[in-house]
C-alpha cells in the first residue's frame, strides 16, 4: 500500500483543480491580459480629458532672413517666444467629452470581466469534458482487459481443441475494436487538454477532481456583457451632447510674450531704425458656428441612432440573459435526473455482467451475449460518469448566467 501511494505521490503533487487553472488564466490567459491593458488605455484617455481643463504653454522660434532687403527691413529677423492659452468656455465640449471618456472606460471594465467569465466557463467546460473522457477511457480500458483475458483463455481452449476459431476471431475482433476506441479517445483527450492548456496559460500534467457548490444564486446580476452595452450607449450619448456644443461660442485667451534679435539694422540719417527687442500680446478670441448646412445635426443623428441600436442590443441580451436563467435550472434539474437513471442502469449492468461472465466461463452463454454485456457495462459506466460531469456544468452555467464568478464557487 506504501508503494503505491509512493508512486502516486508525483501525480498527486502535480495535479491541478478546476479553482487554480481559473485563477491562473485570471492572469496569463493572453485575451484577458489584453482586455485589461486595453482597459489602462482607456484610463489613459480619462486622465488626458481631464488634463484638457488646464491652461496650455506652447514655445516656439523662427528664424526669418530677405536676400533682398526693403531699407526699412533688417536682413534677417530671429524670435523666440512662449504662449500661455486657456479656453474660457467651449460650450460643454470638454465635461462631455470627459464624460464620454469616463464611460468608455468603465465599458472596458466590464468588457475585461466578461472576457474572464468567458474564460472560466470555456475551461470549465473543456475540464470536465475531459473528465468525461477519462472516465470513458478507463471504462474501455478496464473492458479491454477484461477481453484480452477472455481472448487468452479462448485461444487455449482452441489449442486444446475445446473451441472454435470462430470463438476466438470473435473475441479478436472485439479486443481490436476496444484498442481502437482507446486511442480514439486518447486523441480527443489530447485535443481538449491542449485547448485547456491554451487557455490557461500553461502546461498541465494532471486534473485533479473538482466540484461545484450546489447552491441557489440569492440576488442575480446583469451580465458583464450587458453593462459594457450600457456604458457604450452612455458613452454615445455623451459623445452626442459633445457635438452639440459645436452650436455654442468658443471662449479662449492666450498670451504670448515674444523677444526679437536682427542682423544689418537698416539706419536713416546714420541711426538706426528703433526695432522692438520684446513684445507681449493678449488676445482673446471669440468663435461661433452659425451655418454648415446641417453638417452637425446629421453627426449628431448618427451617434444618436448608434446609442439606440445599442438600447435594442441590451433588451435583447436581457431577455436571452433571463432565459439562459431559466434553462439552467431545467438544466441542473434534467442532469439530477440522470444521475439516478444513469447509476441504476450502472447497477443492473454490473449485475448482468457479474452473471453472465460466470455462465460464459462455464459454458452456459457464448462470446456474442458476453460481449453484449461487457459493452453494456462499459457504455453504462461511461454514461455514468458523464451524469455527474453534466451536473457540475449545469451548476457552473447557471453561476454564469446570474453573472457569478465562477471560481468562488468551487469547492
């Protein structure tokens, strides 16, 4: 007994449940990890309306030089100068826009936590579709020796002349067809452990068991899905109100303070001319639309239908929301169900089985009704393996439909 837990130590050690894989693909699942980067962007562009209210400094230079000179204008004039602008008013063009910023990003939020949900309820699907097949396997598997020893058994007989080769072809074939099933299913393991291990993030050695929490949600959420909707038709909105502060006066100052330099002075009467060497200029400036053919209303009309087919989405995705619900619970109920249909049908499989091995090493049967019930037994097997692995998924899909967090309810 000590060795075999001996050698099952490093299985042990290395196995990984349903609660780690979701909380490492939190983290290094590529398609999370850019949502939540293009969620910091749209942060970035929230601090950069905010930063918008404040007064802006701009410097500049030139250097200006006339291979022919009036005689009143030096060769060559250079400047340097510094502006400090400030929009006094913008009609409410900046508090939308910031608005509108700060609504996107809030939809990149809940974009980032319903590409998670996503996630987790896809790896939860591929995990215990693989326990599915697993149990299917070790069902062939254990069929499958189970045969292989019938056949052994027979092809003794037939030596010491007490069957018939049609008895051992018959047990042959059954046994050949088990090793094909066998890597059949090996090959769809492979293919939903390498998408689990796509999605996680990493390379995984071995699924430990794990279970839900069999437990009624007390208040349902919306969708994550469904609140980004709603923050992008805020977000529409917003940039709706925007374009009507167009139609409103532009209100800014600026004042640039400016020194001059100059090259070959021109002089009169032996003086030169009297050139200013520094300057300040205030300016306020003044700006109204008052026709453009209707060129703002129409951009205003199309970002309002924008907001309103997102408003047709979110019912729609409420509505389908609220029947996911209601399936879910069918669903959980539908896979109890099965669970007791598929554990008696296990029972009398077992049973029959058990009964007719020993009437067929007595003689009592032949090959074809041993064969019958050995492919019952492991059909009932696999069958009931999978009742309890579609319970667990019905659970996590009604998690996910009341918007849960899939591994907080794990055990």
């Amino acid at each position: 007994m000590r060795k075999i837990l001996l050698l099952a130590l490093p299985f042990l050690l290395s196995a990984e449940g349903l609660k780690e894989l979701l909380e490492h693909a939190q983290k290094s699942n590529e398609l999370i990890v850019s949502k939540g980067i293009a969620s910091e962007a749209k942060m970035s562009e929230v601090t950069s309306s905010k930063s918008s209210y404040f007064p802006t400094v701009d410097v500049g230079a030139f250097y200006q030089r006339y291979d022919e000179a009036s005689p009143f204008s030096p060769t060559a004039t250079y400047s340097g100068f510094a502006t400090v602008g400030f929009d006094v008013y913008s009609g409410g063009e900046k508090s939308n826009k910031l608005q509108q910023k700060k609504e996107e990003y809030r939809s990149s939020q809940y974009e980032y936590e319903a590409t998670k949900k996503d996630i987790s309820l896809s790896i939860v699907e591929d995990f215990y579709n693989y326990k599915t097949l697993q149990a299917k396997l070790d069902a062939r598997l254990e069929a499958s020796k189970a045969v292989e020893a019938q056949l052994h058994r027979m092809q003794r007989f037939y030596d010491a002349a007490l069957a018939t080769n049609d008895d051992v072809d018959r047990l042959q074939s059954a046994y050949d067809n088990n090793i094909y099933n066998i890597e059949s299913i090996k090959f769809e393991m492979l293919k939903v452990k390498k998408s689990l291990e796509l999605k996680v993030g990493k390379k995984i050695e071995h699924l430990d068991t794990s279970s839900f929490v069999k437990d009624s949600v007390a208040i349902t959420d919306e969708l994550d899905s469904i609140k980004a909707l709603r923050a992008q038709k805020s977000a529409a909105l917003s940039a709706a109100e925007t374009i009507d502060s167009y139609y409103y006066p532009q209100i800014r100052v600026e004042d640039t303070y400016s020194f001059y330099g100059y090259e070959e002075i021109p002089s009169i009467m032996g003086a030169a001319l009297d050139l200013p060497t520094e300057q300040n200029k205030l300016m306020a400036t003044l700006n109204l639309r008052l026709f453009d053919f209707g060129a703002i209303g129409e951009s205003k009309e199309a970002v309002m239908l924008s907001a309103n087919a997102l408003g047709e989405q979110i019912r729609y995705q409420n509505k389908e929301q609220k029947m996911q619900q209601e399936l879910a619970l069918e669903r959980i109920e539908t896979a109890k169900l099965n669970i007791q249909s598929a554990s008696s049908a296990l029972r009398a499989a077992n049973s029959a089985l058990k009964t007719i091995t020993k009437k067929y090493n007595n003689g009592i049967v032949d090959n074809v009704v041993y064969l019958d019930a050995l492919s019952s037994q492991t059909e009932s097997k696999s069958t009931y393996e999978a009742s309890l692995n579609n319970l667990e998924l019905a659970y996590a899909l009604y998690y996910y439909y009341n918007s849960q967090k899939l591994e907080e309810f794990l055990q």
